[in-house]
C-alpha cells in the first residue's frame, strides 16, 4: 500500500493552493464509506458501489471545472491513502487518470511506489493511456529503476502505446536488459514508437537507437507473416 506518512506530507502541500479555488465541492464525492460509534458500524457501499461511483466521475471528468477536477483529485487522495483494498486503489488512480491536475499527476507517480504489483502495473498502463511528455518521463524511471520484472515490462509497454519520440532512449537502454522478455518487449515498443522495423535483430535496433542506420537485412518468415496479419 502506499506509504500513508507520503501521501499525506504530499496532501498537505497540494491542499494550501486551493483555498478559495471552489467554494462548492462536487455532491458525489463526500464518502465516508463506513462510520464507527460505540462498537456499533454503520456499513457504507459494498465495494462494486464504490467501484461505480468512481466510475461515474471518470465519465464526468471532461466535463468539469478545473477548479472541481482538483477538488475531486484532493478527496481521491485522501481515500487511496486510507484505502486497504487493492482493487479500489486501482480504480481510484484509474479515475485519478481522468483528472488533469496536479494532484491527481502527483497520485499516480506515488502509486507507483505502492506495496501492491497490481497497483504499479495499473499505473504504468494509465501513464501509458495519458500520453502527455509528464507520463513519458515518469515512464522512462521506472523502467530504468523499478527492481520488478513486471512492472519494467509493463512500463515499457506503456511507453509503446504512447508513441512519443521521447521514449525512444529509455526503451534503447532497455535493449541492455539481460532479461530476453525485457528485450523483446523493448523491441516490440520501439517498433511502435518509430514505425521502423528491424525485426528482433536488437543489435539493429541499438544502432537506430544510437542514431545510426543498421544494415538492410533480408526479410524472415517471422516478418512476412508479422505483416500479413
């Protein structure tokens, strides 16, 4: 889970900008999901309610104020640093996504350091669909720093669907992986981001990488057929 002493030294600097910014908070976002007195709790939403909710706000998002997108952002800060559920972690950063403010950038660059692997592969695939410069950058540490397998793939990945020039260097350093799934999914990306196509031959793609132009190799049964499909 994400550290809770981060998250909220993180709140608390993002919350003194906005005094005076939305008088009226958004009606759909006040939850306390559950309330204790004497012993006694009174249950809130089943969690495939919460689930819809924050559903409902990601189909909102376009239309909303910026001043109501941070305000939405801050009370979705506030619930992932309480939450223990991991699945609603994920959904609540996939509806922070949404959000185009500096809270909710700031959230989903914190779940990447989430205890969670589901989490941080959530995330990376969320950067991936944003696409801005913000996310390439973000994109481009973790697959350079991330000590999980799955997670450098899955920001490598990320960094293919975006198609932005600048993750051509780090998916290049990624070619350097001694893991061959890292290579192939580098490679796989490359492929996406250039339009070029030097087959599997990593060596080739290091040199376009690098700025030369490798050699003009004859084409493979794997690469016909990758083209007829």
């Amino acid at each position: 889970m994400i550290a809770r002493g981060f998250v909220g030294l993180l709140l608390l600097g993002l919350a003194a900008p906005l005094s005076g910014c939305a008088k009226q908070a958004p009606s759909r976002i006040a939850w306390p999901w559950s309330k204790k007195a004497d012993d006694v709790v009174i249950a809130g939403p089943t969690p495939q309610e919460r689930i819809e909710e924050l559903k409902a706000i990601s189909e909102r998002a376009e239309e909303m104020p910026a001043a109501e997108q941070e305000t939405v952002s801050l009370r979705l800060a506030e619930q992932l640093a309480a939450e223990q559920d991991s699945i609603i972690r994920c959904q609540i950063l996939r509806t922070l996504g949404t959000l185009r403010t500096p809270t909710a950038d700031a959230m989903l660059k914190a779940g990447l350091e989430d205890s969670d692997l589901d989490v941080k592969t959530t995330v990376c695939a969320i950067l991936g669909q944003r696409g801005d410069a913000a996310s390439v950058s973000v994109l481009g540490d973790t697959l350079a720093q991330d000590s999980n397998l799955d997670v450098r793939l899955a920001a490598a990945r990320a960094l293919g669907q975006i198609k932005n020039e600048a993750a051509v260097q780090p998916l290049g350093v990624a070619l350097d992986d001694p893991d061959p799934a890292m290579q192939r999914r580098a490679v796989e990306s490359l492929r996406q981001v250039t339009g070029r196509d030097f087959g599997n031959d990593v060596v080739a793609w290091r040199t376009y990488v690098q700025g030369g132009e490798p050699a003009r190799r004859r084409a493979t049964l794997a690469d016909l057929w990758r083209r007829w499909l």
